[in-house]
C-alpha cells in the first residue's frame, strides 16, 4: 500500500511509522493542555494513571486505618473519627453502616482503582512502548480516553463517599438483594447507582486500554523484536489484557441485569424477599447467578492483579541478580497457563452456595492446578537469583518480598481450594489473610518494585534510597504482622464483615491480638505516607539520573534520552538483535538487545 | 527508512483491524456471559416462556440483506466507483436503520402481548440481550454515517479502503451476531 495515498489522513496510515513522522511535525507547538492533560503521548498517561492511583491507595488505605480502629478498640471512642466522619462516627464510634461503608469502598478502591486501573495502566501505558520499541500506542487517542474514562469513573466513585446515605456498603463483591434494592440498605440507595456507573466506567476504561495494549505488542514491536525476544513485562500485560478484554465484558453484562432489577422491577437476581413483613413481587431471581457472573470476572481480576506484578518482579530481579531470567519459556508458558485457568476456577469462591459436590470437585481440581504454573514461576525466580550476583537496590528488595509473599500467600490458597476445607474456612479471617498477602500486598509490592526501578525514566531522576529501605522493611514486616495472625483468627473461626467481636466471648481470646494488628496497620499506613512524600519529593528534588542506562539493563526503554520526548527515540527506532535477558554473558555484565549478535556468539 | 519497516510490517494485519478483532472478542464475551446466564435461569422453578412475534424474522431479512451490500459497498470502494460506493453505503445505513425499527416494533409487540419485567422469564432476557444488540447496531450505522459524510466530502480524496473494511467487518459481525442470539432463542423457547 502506498502511503501517499494517506496523506492527511493519520488514522488510516499503513505503517506506524509513517504515522509517527507525521505527528512529530505536527505536535511541536505542546501546550500546558495537550502535554500534561490532555495528553496523547503514553508516558504521560502512565504518570496521570500511576498519580491517581496513589491518590486512591491512600483513601483506600486511610479507610483500613479507620475500620481498624474499630477493630482494635471496638469499646473505645475517638472523638477525632466524628470531626472527620461526622454523623458517619457519631461520639467517636463508627457506626454500623459505616463501617460496612468503610470495607466496601476499601475493597472496590484497592481491588479496582489501585492494583488494577493503577498498576496496569501505569505500567502497560508506560512499558509497553519503550520496551517493545515502538513511537506510541496503537492508538494514543483511545489510550487517552482510557485514561479519562478511568478518571470520571474516579471522580464518580469518590462523590458517592458524600452523598446522604453513604457510599455503597454491600461488599466489594456487590452481591444481591444488597446491590439491588435500595431498600435493602442505605448505602444500597444512590451509593449504589454511583458505585454501578462508576465501575461501567472503569470496565469502558478497562476495555480500552486493554485493546490497545494488545494491538500494540502484536503490531507494534520494532524489527527484530520477535514475541520470544520481548521482556517478560510485555508478556505479563499482555496476558494480563487478555484477561480484562475477555472477563470485564461479563461483569458488565452482570450489572446491566442489576440496574435492571433496581430500576425497571425485573427478577434475575431478586427471589421471595420480604421487608418488614411485606413480600415484594419479585419473583424467580436467582442470586447465585449474579456470583457467577460476578466471579467469572472476579477470579480473572485477581490474576489481572497479580500478573502485571508477575512481570515487573520477573524483569527486575534479572536485571539486578545479573542473570538472565531462569526459564524464560516457562515463565511465558506459565503465565499462559494461568491466564487459561484463570476462567476455569471461578466456582471456588462459590463452594458454600448449595452446589453440586461433584461440580465442586471439578473446580477443586482446576483451582489447585492453578498450583503448578504458579510453583513454577516461584522456582524461576528462585533460581534466578541462585548465585546471582545480587544489588539489592529497593526495586529488588521488593522483587524478593513479592516471592516471599506469593508463596505465603499461594500457600493458603491450596487449603481453601478444597472445597472439604472452605466450607470451614470462608468468610473467615483465613481468606482475608489468604488474600491480602497474595494479591493485595504482593501486588502492590510488584507496583513498588516498578516503580523503584522506573522511577528514573520516569522522572530523570532517582528516589531516596534511605526512605526507600525504611519502607522496604517496615512494609514487609508489618504486612506479615498484620496478616499472618488472621490466619489463626481464621482457623478459629472469626468470621469476616463484622463490625464488633466483643459480645463473642470465643474470639475473646483475640482482643490483645486485634489491638497488636491495628497497631502495626497505622504504622504501615504512616510509613507508605512516607512514600508518597519520597516520592513528590524526588520528583523536583531527586538526585538527577546522568546516564541513559543506570541500572545497566539490556532492555529498550534505557536506550531513550535520560528525559525522552514523545516518540520516544530521536532518531530511528533502534533495531533489536536478541532477547532480553544477556546478562553475565561472554565475560560482560549485560549486552543490550540492540547489540548484534557477533557471529562466534549463540544467537538467541 | 520507511521502507524498511513497511517490509517487516507489511505481513502484519493493520493495527485498527486487529484491534476491532479484540474488540469483537469483548464483545462476543458480553453476550456469551448473558446467554449463559439465560441457561443458568431457565432450569429455575418459576420460569416463564415467550412466542417471539414474526417481526424478528422481517429484521432478520433486512440485517442479512445489509450484511450484501456493505460487501458491495467495499468491491465499490476498491474499483474506485465512488457513485455506487455511497450508493450502497447510503442502503446499508437505510437496512440498518429498518432494523432497528423493526426490533423496536417486536419489542412493542412483545410488550402489548403481556411480556413484561415482573416475575422472571424469558422475555426480560430478550429485552435485554435483544436491546443490547440493537445498540450495537445502532452503534454501526452512527460509523456508516460518519463514513457517509466522508464519501461526499470533497476536501480530501481517500483510497484507503482501511475505514471501509473496518466498518464491514464490523457489520458483518453484528449480523451474524444477531443469527446466533435468534438461533438461541429460537432454540431455547
Ligand atoms: C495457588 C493459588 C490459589 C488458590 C488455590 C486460591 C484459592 C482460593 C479460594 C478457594 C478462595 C475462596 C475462599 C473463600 O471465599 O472461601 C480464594 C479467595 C481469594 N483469592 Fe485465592 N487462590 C490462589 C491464589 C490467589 C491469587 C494469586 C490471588 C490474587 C492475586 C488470589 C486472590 C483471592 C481473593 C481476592 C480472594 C477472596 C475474594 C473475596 O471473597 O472477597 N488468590 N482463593
Ligand atoms: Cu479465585
């Protein structure tokens, strides 16, 4: 084809790298607007997604500090809780509602808006160009929409923390009759119409960065860059945007049956309810669908979480065990088993629903297969690092807590994958500690790794390393102090989703415990607010980054200027001549893959 | 320069065109997760069946016969006869158009016979899963107008036939789209 015949008509060029020498002549004059907002060029987008990701991972956060308090201290009251909360802790004391209230917007926050709008779709946005070699984005424009979808979603989600019956508070999860009759509670009235529009939003947002970054690594990669030559990164977010392409359209088609039974007076959800002692006419609903339309995403979300982390940890730990990754094919043929698994085993969070025990086996036996790529991908990194020789810079601290706690984690996912156990064990504090160290913590420990690591092409310059340790470690030992104790809560039989223990004299036993965990909760809290401070700080004060290549990595992204503009090279697209991985190779501390193979070298 | 990556992308499929194929998948997810949940309610005790009313097999005509000319719309394209490009686009967006009109009569139909969102059933299904559909659809014919609008402009000449195949994969999928949703009713009532 041609591409003169496209002349004028960027959206149908051929070849992106037409495209691109075309938008480098028109986008010289950048304006406040066009660069910081609105803006098309991935890099900035990546940084709009991770700074509001961190605005919500402190609300998300603060939200835990205050239910924990109420955990810790459930006959104590905090006058201060009223001048924040209002009549929502009237004389110090969270109230019901709002406590329910706190742990729903907790979990949807942090599930949703920080490990996955904020993970994803900084790292997809910010690695997925600079690694594969490309100018942009398939499409930066839908790139930019993703990003805006995600921010109305945002503030949409944030304005139902104020209006007059509360945020939602049904659970993250959203299960009917909660969700879907505004008489059930109040925060199922408006809180919920807010809650519903803003996840269609965050699902729309979803959907279109995940095409992108699909088309954009099928399409887009450099010459050269075969898919057996690209970072494990880039084979993480892709996997992890399968995921969100395939399993968010369902949860979608699950809320538009919702909005339906709250609005229009249909039953797909509602059956034989009574209020008071009035029947409603909803008749032959069924709750336990709206569980499987639910979980169908909601299992692949937890992987759409951990995947992305998957990736950084994996990059990251080679580059600074000075070795290349350990089984790059297993890595990516494990990540495709996952991604596989992932839509079969979504019934193991249903085991107590009344289903059929030899149904339940079936999805036994998928859930704990799950165990084998994820045992593998543990053994890589372990061998990876098996006489590397390791910089334990923060990026790598972090890397290596990741693989501490996806093993703890992973762990306990084996007992509540038996369906013989679950029924003990679910909705206790055993799956909150299962979860929380395994995907809530371990995520954000992936994040952390990559942001440590990216910081510097980033923002041209480094973070603080003192700071950085200090959150290193007290992160990753109070997360173990917080969530480890549940485990044994959990075994006793704590149930989750209670506001007060204290009239349960068999969870007495844990009161010293639970004052112990919420402690070390603020501490934790306090010292990630000590990130964010490195953070801000070290954006405009930071030590600058003088050369391209700090960390001595192989990958693309450091053969960019130290402050790359859009576009990312300045010249042309450098070409790629081996994988990723050469690192202590011949003698050299690492080749990069632009470097051609030399002919009495093995090529890759 | 340019050269060079045009002969190593040249086998590659064209971003756009690949990104619609995903999309499509996205949405073929969304109606597998409704029909799905269809099969999952009918087994419940107090299911309620519906006649669908013959309208649907008058759309299913008009969406079938549209689904005929986009393709001739895009052989118009591509032996650069622009009088009968527009003229079958204009019929396509027109068929198009009927469709919808025509699902909105089934629905009304449906409606005046009694099926309506109280107990549980089949119908609200189909008014949803049917409803949804016809978004989709609507959601074409707004980018065969864009198109349209495109084809008349006489600013710039275009031969890239990129946008145009776009548009009837895109068709062609809410067509057959549309066969398997009626299948599935058919089949399932
Ligand atoms: C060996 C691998 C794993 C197995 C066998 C496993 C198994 C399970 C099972 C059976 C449950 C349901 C427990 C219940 O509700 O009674 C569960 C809950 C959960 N798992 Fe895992 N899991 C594994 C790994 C993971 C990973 C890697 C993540 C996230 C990255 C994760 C996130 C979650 C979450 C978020 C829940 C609770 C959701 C809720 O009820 O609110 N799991 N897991
Ligand atoms: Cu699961």
């Amino acid at each position: 084809m041609s591409n003169e015949a496209t002349h004028g008509h960027p959206e149908v060029v051929t070849t992106h790298e037409a495209h691109h020498d075309e938008h480098h002549v028109h986008h010289h004059k950048e304006t406040f607007i066009t660069k910081y907002v609105f803006s098309q060029d991935h890099k900035m987008i990546a940084r709009q997604f991770l700074i509001t990701g961190m605005a919500w991972a402190i609300i998300g956060g603060l939200m835990s500090v205050l239910f924990r308090l109420q955990l810790g201290y459930p006959d104590q009251s905090f006058p201060f809780l009223e001048d924040i909360l209002g009549r929502w802790a009237k004389d110090g004391k969270i109230t019901a509602e709002s406590y329910y209230a706190l742990v729903t917007m907790h979990g949807t926050v942090l599930v949703f808006f920080v490990l996955t709008g904020g993970l994803s779709g900084t790292f997809a946005n910010f690695l997925i160009p600079l690694q594969i070699g490309a100018r942009d984005m398939a499409s930066p424009f839908l790139n930019m929409l993703s990003y805006w979808f995600f921010f109305i979603a945002s503030v949409i989600m944030f304005s139902s923390l104020f209006v007059q019956t509360g945020p939602f508070s049904g659970g993250w999860t959203a299960y009917p009759p909660l969700s879907a009759l505004g008489e059930a509670s109040p925060g199922s009235k408006v809180g919920m119409d807010l809650w519903i529009t803003s996840m269609a939003l965050f699902v729309v947002s979803s959907l279109l960065g995940g095409l992108n970054y699909i088309a954009t690594i099928l399409n887009m990669r450099t010459k050269g860059m075969s898919m057996t030559r690209m970072p494990l990164t880039i084979w993480a977010l892709f996997f992890t945007a399968v995921l969100g392409v395939l399993s968010f359209p369902v949860l979608l088609s699950g809320f538009i049956l919702l909005l339906f039974d709250r609005h229009a007076g249909t039953s797909f959800y509602l059956d034989s309810i009574y209020i008071g002692s009035a029947a409603l006419p909803n008749e032959g609903g069924s709750a336990i669908l709206y569980q499987h339309l639910f979980w169908f995403l909601g299992h692949p979300e937890v992987y759409i979480i951990i995947l992305p982390a998957m990736g950084i940890v994996s990059e990251v730990m080679s580059v600074n065990a000075r070795k290349p990754i350990f089984g790059y094919m297993a890595m990516v043929g494990s990540l495709f088993a996952i991604a596989i698994l992932a839509f079969l085993v979504w019934a193991h969070h249903m085991f107590v629903t009344g289903m059929n025990p030899f149904l339940g086996s079936v999805f036994v036996l998928l859930t704990l297969l799950i165990a084998i790529p994820s045992a593998i991908k543990v053994f890589n990194w372990l061998t990876t690092i098996w006489r590397g020789n390791i910089r334990f810079t923060p990026g790598m601290m972090f890397s290596l807590g990741f693989v501490s706690l996806f093993i703890s984690g992973g762990l306990t996912g084996i007992f509540l994958g038996n369906s013989a156990l679950d029924i003990a064990l679910h909705d206790t504090y055993f799956v909150i500690a299962h979860f929380h160290i395994v995907m809530g913590v371990a995520g954000f420990f992936g994040m952390f790794a990559g942001i440590y690591h990216w910081f510097p092409k980033m923002f041209g310059r480094f973070l603080n390393n003192t700071m950085a340790y200090i959150h290193f470690w007290v992160t990753l030992i109070g997360s173990y102090l917080i969530f480890w104790p549940m485990h044994y809560e959990g075994l006793a039989g704590m149930p989750r989703r209670y506001l007060d223990y204290t009239n349960w004299l068999s969870f007495n036993q844990f009161d010293g415990l639970n004052k112990f965990i919420s402690t070390v909760a603020m501490v934790v809290f306090a010292v990630q607010l000590m990130f964010i401070f490195n953070f801000f700080y070290s954006i405009f004060k930071g030590r600058r980054v003088t050369v391209k290549n700090p960390w001595g990595s192989s990958t693309l992204e450091w053969t960019t200027p130290i402050v790359a503009g859009h576009g990312n090279w300045p010249g042309e697209i450098p070409e790629v001549h081996r994988w990723a991985y050469d690192y202590s190779k011949d003698g050299r501390e690492y080749i990069s893959q632009t470097e051609p193979v030399t002919p009495d070298e093995k090529p890759h | 320069m340019i050269s060079a990556t045009v002969s190593t992308q040249r086998k590659k499929i064209h971003p756009h065109k690949f990104t619609l194929w995903v999309g499509l998948g996205s949405i073929v997810m969304m109606f597998a997760g409704l029909t799905s949940a269809y099969i999952v309610k009918e087994s419940q005790p107090e299911w309620t069946s519906v006649e669908l009313p013959k309208v649907f097999y008058y759309s299913t005509a008009a969406i079938i016969a549209s689904s005929i000319t986009i393709q001739m719309a895009l052989k118009a394209f591509k032996e650069r006869s622009m009088m009968n490009y527009r003229r079958f686009i204009t019929l396509t967006a027109l068929l198009g158009t009927v469709f919808i009109i025509l699902q909105l009569i089934g629905f009304s139909r449906m409606w005046g016979d009694g099926v309506d969102f109280k107990g549980s059933g089949a119908g609200q299904f189909l008014y949803i899963i049917f409803g949804l559909h016809v978004l989709h659809v609507l959601g074409g014919v707004v980018a065969l107008l864009v198109i349209f609008f495109k084809a008349f402009s006489k600013r710039v000449r275009n031969y890239n036939p990129v946008t145009i195949e776009l548009a009837s994969t895109y068709w062609h999928f809410v067509d057959l789209l549309w066969i398997y949703l009626l299948v599935f009713f058919i089949w399932t009532l």
